[in-house]
C-alpha cells in the first residue's frame, strides 16, 4: 500500500489558493466595500465561510479516487464550529484572552496560550473527531485522522471569524479575509496534528498516541496563538499580513512533516490490514485527554484571571477618590477628564473605556438632582442618549446613584481603516457625592460586552476609596 499523496498535495494546494483568494479579496476591495456597506452581514457570512469551502472543495477535486464520505466531513466540520461556539468562545470571551496576550509578560502570555486557547480549542476538535468518525469503518488510513482533524479545524476556524465579524461593528473585507485565513491555516494545522495522532491510536494500537496528540496539539495551537499575536501588532498597528505568512509557513510545515512521518512508519502506518485486531485506543485515552483538560483549562484560567486583575492606582490629587484600574488599560491623550482610560484590545470598534469627572457639589441641589442634571447635558452631547436604569447604590459607604444608558456612537476616531458603521453603546454612571465635591464614574463599551462591562466597573467601584 503506497502512501495516499492525495491528500497531502491537496493541504499546500489549499494554503496556495487561500493566499491566492486574500490578494483577490485586495484586488476587488473597492467593489467590495460598496457590497459590504449594503449588506456587511452577508458579505462576513461569506468571508469567513470561503476558507473551509476552498478547502473542501480543493480536497474532494485532488482526492477523487479514494475520497472521505463528504457526510462525515461536513459532519466533523459542522460539530468543530457548533463546539467552537458553546465551549471554548464563552470561556475565552470571560477571560479576555487578547488582552491577557497583549499585556503579561511572554512566559506567561505563551501560558496562558497553550493552557486556555490551546487546550480549549483542541479539546473541541478532539471532541469531534473521536465521537463522530473515529470508530467508523471509513477511517482506515492514519492520513483519514488528518483530513477529518483539518476539516475540524476548519469549521472552529469559521465559527471564531464569524464571531469577530459579527463583534466588530463595521467591516473592511480585507482584513476580515486575511483574519478568516490565518485563524483557518492556523486551527487546519493544529487539526491535522490531532487528527494524525488518532489516526495513529486507531489503526496502530498505540497505548497514548490520541493523548499525545492532544497534548501536541495543544501547545501548537497556544504557541502559535501567541506567535501570530505579536508578529501581527506592533504596538497598536496592525499587521495583518505579517500574520498570513507566519501561518502559512506553519501550516505548510506541519504538513510536510506528518507526510514524511506517515511515509517514514511504513506500511501499517498508512492503512491497517485489520483495524479490528487493534484495542480502541483512541477511545480508552479519553478518560485521560478529559481530566487533562480539565487541569490545562483551570490552569490557564486562574494564570489569566492573575494577570488581568492587575492594576493601577489612581489618586485624584485634589480630592479624597483613589481607586483601581486594569493595568493594560491606556490614558486618553489630551482628556479634559479627571481620568480616562480604553480597553485597546476590547475587539470591537467603540473600546470599552472607563471616565472619572469631579465637580464642586452645588450647595442647594440634592442628590437626584444632581444626577438629573447629568442625564440632561448627556442628552446634548450623546446621539439617541435614552436611560435605561436608575436606582440608589452604596460606594465606599457613600449614598449614590447608579445610571445605565445607551446611545449611538459613530466609532470613527477608534476605527480608522474599517467602515465607519455607528454603533450601539452601553454606560453605567455611577455619581458619588464626597465632601464639597461630586464624583462621575462611567464606564462604556459595545452593547455586546455589557456583562463584561459591568463585572470591570463592578471591581472598579470595589476599589474606591474616599
């Protein structure tokens, strides 16, 4: 039996084409941009989806005479992208792994990496290939783990690029192409490490080639998470296509050196004579790939928590207020606000930013008037301001009220290069009277980050001190 070439021609075709589609998606940037302004969700839909499709379609045209089942590939790539978005998303989403990735320190960035996103993303993967394909009779060649590790890889890849669409608040279909195909190059090469290591536990009856390949895997995807991070950002400028070339290399890569090491094992390597006389090895590793998981995820997560609850100081130098923010956040140049702070890294086109103003208390003016007055000069300044909530709260022990509002923002001063689509942005002010003076605390970000808004100005205010 020779090795089954086919396959393994059809990965670099697949990375040439991908490359080849993100210089045309530049190409017919114009024409796109007037379709996107029309209808920017269709045209991501379709940005993030031409990755896997690509590849589908290349593999099944190369490998015509010995393909996969198209059912079972669709199946494993379907259950990549359903898992992306019910395990590892909500996790990573909690922890604001960007970041965690941008502000600690490179041992524990890379960390964090591997033990969270790594462990996360490939355990999704692992998840859809070991219950959906590995025990059906099709799966008789260790190159068969690959392709269904790639296009597993594949449908998690389409999933995270269609939430950093759906999250973005306007779209520039160049940068929403390149970030499809490195996310895509990137989770098809850690898929097909996984995939061939279970290929390998299944036919070889190897005793931990499935945990192996997990773990393998696992610190691929983390390294390389991180790797595309930093060749991809230099400081606040992004360099999209720096990444492209890091993850094709990468992809590129991992496939000469599983094809070489399917062809250096010999024959019962590359298809096995009877796959019944082999234990299920790739069944009896779940147990340990489980609990492995479970450690690397509670790991990564505490490692990550540490990291962003780290915090600066700030000391209002005429008045009583001290209190905390998160260390990565950076100041505002020029602000005429006591303090104001952004997210850079809150992935989305209004950052989440945090503003403190101080004011003399008027001596005839309560409480609820104050507040009053607030919502009526916000009304002046915000587009479509509506209050959504007030209610009375307790600040370091000091009477206050809580207002949460929402408005229209045009997010042109924080996205330059993207459409200039506005967005709908969610506060909460919290108006503390202390002594001769009164405190504004208001935190904004994008509608859809309110719960993680609200847990960030929720540690804030515990901080505060007057």
């Amino acid at each position: 039996m020779t090795v089954r070439r086919s396959v393994w021609v059809a990965q670099p075709l697949a990375i040439a084409a991908l490359i080849l589609y993100v210089l045309a998606v530049a190409a017919l940037a114009p024409a796109l941009q007037e379709v996107a302004r029309a209808a920017p969700a269709m045209v991501g839909a379709l940005l993030a989806l031409a990755p896997a499709l690509l590849w589908f379609v290349l593999f099944y045209v190369q490998d015509h005479r010995e393909p996969e089942p198209l059912v079972y590939v669709l199946r494993v790539g379907a259950a990549g992208a359903v898992l992306a978005a019910g395990v590892a998303m909500p996790v990573m989403h909690r922890t604001s792994v960007s970041t965690v990735l941008a502000t600690a320190d490179p041992l524990a960035a890379v960390a964090v990496a591997v033990l969270l996103v790594g462990a996360l993303q490939q355990f999704c993967l692992y998840l859809a290939v070991r219950y959906l394909v590995v025990d059906v009779p099709e799966f008789d060649e260790v190159a068969d783990g690959f392709v269904y590790g790639t296009a597993a890889g594949l449908g998690l890849a389409t999933a995270l690029t269609l939430d950093v669409v759906a999250r973005g608040g306007g779209l520039d279909p160049v940068p929403a192409a390149l970030a499809a195909v490195v996310t895509a190059l990137a989770l098809a090469a850690s898929g097909g490490v996984l995939g061939y290591w279970m290929g390998r536990a299944k036919l070889r009856g190897e005793p931990f080639a499935a945990s192996t390949g997990f773990l393998l895997s696992a610190m691929l995807n983390g390294i390389v998470a991180y790797a595309l991070r930093e060749v991809s950002y230099a400081g606040l400028t992004h360099r999209p296509w720096t990444g492209l070339v890091v993850a094709a290399a990468v992809a590129g890569a991992v496939t000469v050196v599983l094809f070489r090491a399917v062809r250096a094992a010999g024959p019962e390597a590359v298809q096995g004579a009877d796959v019944d006389a082999h234990p299920p090895e790739a069944g009896r590793a779940a147990p340990f790939v489980w609990m492995t998981v479970a450690v690397m995820v509670g790991a990564g997560w505490a490692l990550a928590g540490a990291v962003e609850a780290r915090t600066v100081l700030f000391a209002d130098p005429q008045g009583p207020l001290r209190l905390r923010y998160p260390a990565a956040w950076f100041a505002v140049p020029g602000s005429p606000n006591l303090l104001e702070v952004q997210d850079p890294l809150s992935g989305a086109a209004f950052p989440a930013g945090l503003i403190v103003t101080r004011e003399p208390r008027p001596p005839d003016r309560t409480l609820d008037q104050i507040v009053r007055d607030g919502v009526l000069a916000r009304v002046e300044r915000l587009a479509m301001y509506r209050v959504l909530r007030e209610r009375p709260v307790r600040v370091a022990g000091q009477e206050s009220v809580a207002v949460e509002y929402a408005f229209v923002a045009d997010p042109h001063h924080a996205v330059v290069a993207a459409e200039r689509v506005p967005v709908v942005v969610w506060g909460k002010e919290v108006v503390v009277p202390a002594g001769g003076v009164v405190y504004r605390i208001d935190l904004r970000a994008v509608v859809h980050q309110e719960d993680r808004a609200r847990m960030l100005l929720t540690r804030v205010l515990r901080t505060a001190q007057f």
